[in-house]
C-alpha cells in the first residue's frame, strides 16, 4: 500500500471532499476515523470549505479536487476509504476535539445517553432542535465553537426553566450572582436567565472570556464554567509540576487525573464531548429526534405595568405562547415604571400597536389597586377581598415587613394585580436565592449562620448563645411561637 505522511491539513481536506453533506465548521474526526491520526487532529485549526463544483480549501492549503482528496485518503488510510464513502456521516464535523472518545468517562457517557438515559436524551435533543440555529449562529458570530451548544444539553436538556438544587436558573444554569456580573436582569420581577436568547448571549460572553483566561483550552474553559474559575486556577497552580509539558485540553484531563477537581467537574467535560458525539448524528445510534421548529419571534414595546395577558389579547395569540416566548418576566407583567421590550409570535408585530390601543384600559394595566395595611393586618384577608390567595398576593409585594407574630405592620403599601396579571403569572422561588451545600443565602449578601436544633435546647438558649434576641431569631426564622424541635435549622444570623 501506498503510504502518505499523515498531517493535519492533508487529512481534513481529503475527508471533507470525499464526505458528501459536509457541515461547514470542521475540527477533529470521529472515533472511527482517530487510529493514527489522533495528534494531528488535536493541534489543528484548520476550517476546511467546501469549493462550488466540486473540492475543498482550507487557509492553509489550495483548492484539490476531488479525485485528488479521494487519493490522498486512499494513501492515508487505504481499506478505511470503502468504509468512509459508504457512510457519509462518518466524515470530520465536531469543532470541539472530539478525539478523547476512547477516555473511559466519556464511553461511559456515550453509553448512557444511548442505553438507560436514552429516552430523556432524544427528548432533550428535540428540545434542542428549536434553539439550536440560534444558538449556533450566536457561537459562530463570537468566534466559538459550534459544538458548545451541547453544553446547553448538559445543563439543562435545552429547559429554559430548568432550576437546580444549588438554586442555577434556567438553559445555562446561571447563578444568580453570576448571571448579574455577565450582565443579565435578575429580581423579583424580571429573571434573564430564563430568557433563552438573552441567556445564550451571556454565557457565550462568559465562555469567551473563560476560553481567554485558560490560554484558549475550551475543556479548561467548561470546567470553569462548571465548578468556578478559581478552583481551576487554583488547581493549575497547586500541581503546575504534574502538569509540566501538558499542553491544550490535554491539561483537563491531567488535572481531572489529580482528584483535584470536584466529582461534578471531573464528569463534566466526559458529558459534554459524549453528548456531541451522540447529538451530532444520534441516527447512527438509532435515535429518531423530531425537530421542532425553529425560535422565531416579532418584538414589540409596551408601557412599564402591562401584563402579558393583554399582550396576547392584542397579538390574538394565546396567553401560553406569550409566555413562552416571554419566560423572563415572572409575574404576568412588565415591570412597573418603565418600557419594556416583548416577544409575539412572527407576524403578530405589524399590527400590534394599533390593537393594544383598541383595547379598553382596564386590560391595558397590570396593577387595578393600591391598598394600605392595616396595624396587625393579615395579608391573607387583604388577598381573599379580592378572590386572590395570601401567596398570590405575596408575588407582587415582596419585602413586606412583619412584626415578630406574622402580623403585617401597618401603613404599607399593598399592591393589588388584575385577574389577568395574576393569570399569567409564574410561581417560582426567589431568583436571589442561592445555595451552597446546606446553606442558603441571598445573592450579594453575606451567607447566614445556621444553627440545628439539639436536645434540651430552647429559643432563648439558642438566643444567649449567638448574641441575638428571641425575637430576632423568630423574625429571621418567620416563627409564629417559641416552639422549635429537635433537627430544626434556625437562622441565627444574616
């Protein structure tokens, strides 16, 4: 047999022009095709692009036909090109380095997602499939691999309002801190890390600059993503004389090799480069993915206090595809006092403008009261006035204060929503909420001290001991009486 030196630029081009359908953004080959040339692979750049009548070019080398490319792979790899031109999907199409195939992690990965995980990862897929040419487009744009979108699968199967035990919102799985410093909303009234598109602009800010700070490795770069910036860097110091002469993403694994990563992180990386080998061409596994339509929207302006319900009304749409494509907004409403930018299906923008004007103004305003509190009021009665429960009503006053039993302090301002406000409403948890292990705290504030409750232990001996009052703890823990019980977990400060 004729044999060929094997490079990085010859191998691409000869099996991208002979691999008819070929995706337009290359890296790295498939597990098929590694044996031999798997180093090459893992140092190229290269993006080969397909040549109208026929060939392919990359930056690094000239246009070759195809008759030369189906040479050239018959002397790289001889009995292996039958194998190529009867199976097309076999041909280079990952942008991520997919050649860690063999990684025993990953295989376990590859094998779940086809065996006992394979019908929550087909749903998962197809979930993706209306996201994906947005998400895609958006990684090319910023110069990353498209390939990253799987990690969106890995988060969150592609749920916009995915939401985690550490408290991480949404596809990206954004903590709340972390989302506010890539410049996402996050309140009581708004949540961008639901938004699908905003969300995808913001971790692709934060991968890039992950990508930047790891020397350009994107598994590095994903671990990061994953179990913090910081305990990557750390690691990297910490054994800088194990990881002597690794280069790239090579150095992932080194690290992961360590035990110094968390169990979490380790597995992440494995996840993400099987859920690419399997996403990419899940038929090759027998998975059947229905695609969805693509995400496709008009955007329209409406006053500050509009709830979606009229939104829907003036698209004649119904309130369910407002809020879907309008997941950010948490309380059926635009925020009070300003603008807001909203989402109607495609072809529903044109006349909008001119039907919410028709609309009487009653449906037009998210807010239809505004009532005092009364000196030990209960919330629950203001909100059965109204035919509303007290945590319905509770969604749009957030921060009333209480005395030490539960009672309201009077003189408070209560905001009372429309039934169609309410309607459209999300019940969801604190977005500032965020938990690390058995602790949870506020975003931006200083996590609490906990206390778990032992035998013979009352509320004023908890008291004595932290330097607190029995009513700071009863108002800090929303205690309505001195009982507490054994295994309880009281606030006892922050």
């Amino acid at each position: 047999m004729k044999s060929s030196p094997i490079t990085a630029t010859s191998l691409l081009v000869a099996l991208a022009a002979c691999t008819p359908g070929l995706h337009p953004v290359v890296g790295v080959a498939t597990p098929e095709l590694q044996s031999g040339a798997t180093a090459s692979l893992r140092s190229t750049s290269h993006s080969p692009r397909l040549i109208p009548g026929g060939g392919v070019a990359t930056d690094a080398a000239p246009v070759i036909s195809e008759e030369e490319a189906a040479d050239a792979v018959a002397g790289l790899f001889g009995p292996r090109v039958e194998a190529v031109e009867r199976d097309a999907s076999a041909g280079v199409a990952w942008d991520i380095d997919v050649s860690y195939a063999d990684k025993d992690r990953v295989e376990h990965y590859v094998d779940r997602f086809t065996g006992s995980a394979r019908a929550p990862f087909t749903k998962w897929l197809e979930r993706g499939t209306r996201f994906e040419p947005m998400i895609r487009a958006k990684l090319l744009a910023a110069d990353l691999p498209e390939d990253l979108y799987y990690l969106a699968l890995v988060e969150s199967g592609f749920d916009y309002h995915a939401y985690s035990r550490a408290a991480a919102v949404g596809m990206w799985q954004f903590m709340a801190s972390t989302a506010r410093a890539v410049g996402l909303r996050v309140d009581w009234w708004v949540d961008e890390r639901r938004d699908p598109v905003k969300s995808t602009d913001a971790a692709i800010r934060y991968l890039a600059s992950l990508k930047d700070q790891f020397g350009g490795s994107l598994y590095l770069a994903a671990a990061a993503y994953n179990g913090g910036s910081g305990r990557v860097s750390r690691g990297l110091a910490q054994h800088a004389n194990a990881l002597s002469g690794v280069e790239g993403d090579d150095r992932f694994f080194a690290l992961a090799e360590t035990g110094y990563l968390r169990a979490e992180t380790r597995e992440y990386v494995p996840q993400l480069i099987a859920a690419a080998l399997v996403g990419k061409y899940p038929d090759r596994y027998g998975m059947d993915v229905e695609p969805l339509p693509p995400l496709t929207y008009d955007s329209v302006t409406v006053p500050g206090g509009t709830p979606l319900s009229a939104i829907a009304t003036a698209s004649g749409v119904s309130l369910e595809e407002v809020r879907d494509l309008n997941p950010q907004y948490l309380r059926g409403m635009t925020p009070l006092g300003e603008d807001a930018v909203v989402r109607v299906p495609t072809g529903r923008g044109l006349a909008f403008d001119l039907r919410f004007d028709e609309l009487p103004e009653e449906e037009r305003v998210a807010v239809i009261g505004r009532e005092t509190t009364k000196t030990r009021g209960r919330l629950s009665v203001m909100a059965a006035a109204h035919g509303y429960t007290e945590k319905q009503l509770a969604w749009y006053n957030p921060g009333l204060r209480r005395a030490s039993n539960g009672l309201l302090i009077g003189g408070q301002t209560v905001i009372i929503p429309s039934r169609g406000t309410l309607d459209g409403a999300l019940d969801v948890a604190d977005p500032s909420v965020e938990r690390y292990g058995s602790t949870t705290r506020v975003a931006g504030k200083s996590a609490p001290t906990i206390h778990k409750v032992v035998s013979g232990e009352s509320l004023s001996v908890i008291a004595r001991r932290y330097k607190v009052t029995v009513a700071k703890l009863k108002q800090l823990n929303n205690l309505r009486s001195d009982r507490i019980r054994i295994g309880q977990k009281l606030v006892v400060k922050g």
